[in-house]
C-alpha cells in the first residue's frame, strides 16, 4: 500500500515569494530518495536545488519548466511505501485501510518545511488497477479507474470523453490545458506520449501543427476569390509577431526592479577623472612575480582596486551607508561588504565580498576568484548576493571606457572602472604613452555633497597613480 505525500514549493529564505521551474530533475514513475534534489528553480537571487523531504515513487509533477510557481504550491506528489495493490486486505467496502508507519525524516532543511515524519493516521486507499477498464460483458456505466486517495491540490486530470467513452483527460499541466483552449484543441481526441497516456505540450504542438495543415489544404481547394481572402487571413494569422517579448522575471526581473528603483528613489550624480594605471600595472606585475611560479594565486588588478576602495571608505565612510527613508536618517555602515558586478549567462549578479575592510588583496582576489566560479556556475546563495554596503563595477572587461554607474540600491555609491589602454599622457613634463583608466563616481547626494564625493574619487586616482600611497593603511 502506499500513502501519496505532496511536497511543496519551500519558502527559499530572503523574503522570496516565487520561483520559476528551470529544470525537472525527476520524472513521473521515477523513485526518488529523502533528500534527493528533483527540480532546479531560479528565484530572484539565484538557481537552487529543490530536494525533496520524502522518499518513494514520483505520482504527479506541478509546473512546466519555464512556469513560476509562488511559495506553497504543489510542486510534486510522491507514493510514500508502495507496495503491490493485489496484496492488500481489502475491507468490506474494497477498500484498504493503512497506518503510515513512523520513519526518518528528512535531514536537509529548507524554509518552509521540516524535516521530521508525517504524522500518524489512518488514510484509505484504493487498490491498484490499470486505468483502462475492461470492456463488460453487458452494457453497463462505464468503470472509473481507481486511484490514490492524496491531499488537496490542483487537478492533475481533466473529465471528459475519450474514444467514445467517459474517461480521464490525462493532463496534469495547467498551461497544457490554457495551450489547447487558445488553439481550440480537443484534448479529449489526444493520445498523450508520457508516462501512462500523460498529454504533453509536444502533444498539444503537434495537434496545432496538424490543425494549421489541414486549414491550409481547405484553403488551396476553396475557389480562387476565397483562396485569396483565406491565404490572407491564414498568412496574418500564422505570421510570427515581429516583437520578441521577454519576461522580466528571476535574476533579470530582479535587478530590473532595483535598478528602477534605485532611479525613482535615489537623486545620484555622477563625477569621473582619468588617472595614470601605469604604476599600479608595475606594482600588480611586481608582486606577482615575487611569488613564484608557484606562490599562490596571482593578484588581479580588480583585487587591487578594491582594497583601494575599501581604504578610500576609510577616509570617506560617508559612502558606506544607506538612507532609512521613513526615519529620515542617514545610516552609517560598521563594515565593509564590497559588492562586484559580474556578467553571466542568465544575468548581471553582484557577489559581496564580506568584511573587505579586514582583507589584504591577496585575500580579496581569492575571494572575487571563489565567487566568481560561484556565479558562472548558478551556485551562488540569495545571501551571497545580498548585504552588500558598496559596489565596485569593472566595466573594462567589455572594451569601453566610461559609464555612469546606477547605485546598486539601497548602497549610497559605486565606483565604476573602464579599460587601462595605452594613452599620449603628459609625464614629468613631457608626452609620453602611458596606461590610462577612467574612474566614475555615481553617488547618492542624500549622504554627502560633491567635495567628499569628489575627495573619494580623487583618493582612489592618487592609489592608482601611485601605489606607495596605500602602504600607509596597510
């Protein structure tokens, strides 16, 4: 006998309310394990694995890959101790009564769900049959199939005809069923590909597919004036919209929200300068090759920068704060968390270094290097992209010079960074070709006016101009 569990979309942490279904790890009729991964999701900070708290045999997934889900919906049902129906004891009604019995738990928590055994109690369940009743001897009403009693949730199967006779619509995907409504498709004339006569979208598509074939053929035998009017319609109707729509939602969504928001709420300005990296390029190549072939990990010119920044927080804390609106305050930040944007395939991220001003550039390069994989990967945590106080931005990496920077709200500041490339600079006196860099500053105007923001930015230049100047907070 088996009791049908249904696990739910978990609450993710960080005050996320959905996610969207990137990828199904399991399959109906699959066995799964207590804390087996089943489906890869991507919320608003990042793509996590979802596993499962219950072990058995998968009844029903919820969701499409590409659907969103909010917290608390069904995401799967599992037959929890199956065994053979033809075992069972039936009672007088044909009907098996069974008392779950206690088990281990699971023991990976996520929010939102436990990780002890459901509790006792007694659940009846209809023996097992094969969902395609025999044909009776006499005509009689037609057979339901029989099926596992489970909690509520969605209708994983729509009622109707099939065939010529009353029978289950095996549909589970709500989306499925809105597909074949707009196209005007009868499900109950699909046979399904997936597990036990299951109709998928490839199914739906296929229908609609052979729909427009035998409309176009209707139309080439109509008379000449109606063959006209029709191919019309019919190329209007099957033309492709000349529009790409893309959702904006998980991590593009995200920094959609911020980034409008950070323009409707914060009033930034922007100042920039252009320094001579010359010195600092000799100063990175001369402690990269004092350690060897085999002394550690290089230093990256980003770690350089940021130490830089988190000295020139040091003399500048104004810019490591934020604005407590509704308390009119401006509020002054105890630590460095020095955020980094990074380019990836499903976005911009912003990784936070935690506690940069207790770091060396040594450190802060192993750190950027480690989240970095993180990030390229879809491994990073919602908490590994949140809290950070400050934003350095390298847009260099792209091939362009300057930028103004949008403050990654609620931080205060950002400190772009375009590419160091060989420039005509005047140098003791005279034109030479030196490694130029540009340097802007977006700040909130709300927690300094220009002179700190411009003392800020004037600070960092000198460090990249000359490094010496950097052994003082060392």
């Amino acid at each position: 006998m088996a009791q049908v569990l249904e696990f739910k979309l978990p609450d993710l942490g960080e005050g996320l309310t959905e996610a969207e279904i990137v990828r199904w790890l399991v399959e109906v009729g699959d066995v799964v394990a207590i804390d087996q991964p089943v489906v890869e999701v991507e919320t608003a900070k990042a793509m996590v694995e979802v596993p499962c708290p219950y072990g058995g045999v998968v009844t029903a997934r919820f969701g499409e890959e590409g659907s969103e889900l909010p917290v608390g919906a069904p995401l799967l049902t599992v037959a929890v101790g199956a065994t053979d129906a033809s075992s069972a004891s039936p009672g007088d009604d044909g009907v098996a009564a069974e008392e779950p019995s206690g088990g281990s738990g699971s023991g990976n928590v996520l929010v939102g769900y436990g990780t002890g055994a459901p509790a006792a109690r007694r659940r009846r369940i209809r023996p097992e049959r094969n969902t395609a009743p025999t044909a009776p001897a006499a005509p009689t009403a037609p057979t339901a199939p029989a099926v596992v009693s489970a909690p509520s949730r969605p209708a994983p199967v729509a009622v109707g005809e099939v065939n010529g006779r009353q029978g289950p619509v095996a549909v589970v995907s709500p989306l499925v069923r809105r597909l074949a409504r707009q196209h005007e498709i009868d499900l109950r004339g699909l046979t399904g590909s997936g597990p036990d006569g299951l109709i998928l979208r490839a199914d739906v598509d296929s229908a609609i597919r052979q729909a427009g074939q035998v409309t176009e053929a209707a139309t080439r035998t109509a008379s000449q004036p109606v063959v006209a009017e029709a191919s019309t319609v019919q190329v209007s109707a099957a033309a492709p919209a000349t529009a790409e729509r893309i959702p904006l939602r998980g991590v593009r969504g995200a920094v959609a929200d911020k980034l409008s928001r950070s323009r409707s709420e914060i009033p930034d300005a922007t100042c920039w300068v252009d320094a001579d990296a010359t010195e600092l390029m000799a100063a990175r190549a001369a402690m990269n090759a004092a350690s060897g072939p085999s002394g550690g990990p290089k230093v990256s010119v980003l770690a350089l920068l940021a130490r830089i920044c988190t000295a020139a927080l040091n003399r500048y804390p104004e810019l490591n704060s934020t604005v407590d609106t509704a308390a009119r305050e401006i509020v002054r930040l105890p630590g460095v968390h020095l955020g980094f944007a990074a380019q990836t395939e499903r976005g911009l991220v912003v990784p936070v270094i935690r506690d940069a001003h207790t770091r060396n550039a040594e450190s802060i390069g192993a750190e950027i290097a480690r989240l970095t994989e993180l990030a390229r990967t879809g491994k990073l945590s919602p908490a590994q992209l949140t809290g950070g106080t400050f934003t350095l931005n390298n847009y260099g990496v792209f091939g362009v010079d300057g930028s103004t920077p949008i403050i990654n709200h609620p931080e205060a500041a950002m400190l772009g960074v375009g590419r160091i490339m060989p420039k005509p600079w005047v140098h003791n006196g005279e034109l030479a070709v030196r490694q130029v860099v540009q340097l802007s500053l977006t700040f909130d105007h709300r927690v300094c006016d220009g002179g700190t923001a411009g003392g800020f930015l004037r600070y960092v230049a000198d460090c990249v101009e000359q490094p010496a100047v950097l052994l003082r907070t060392l």
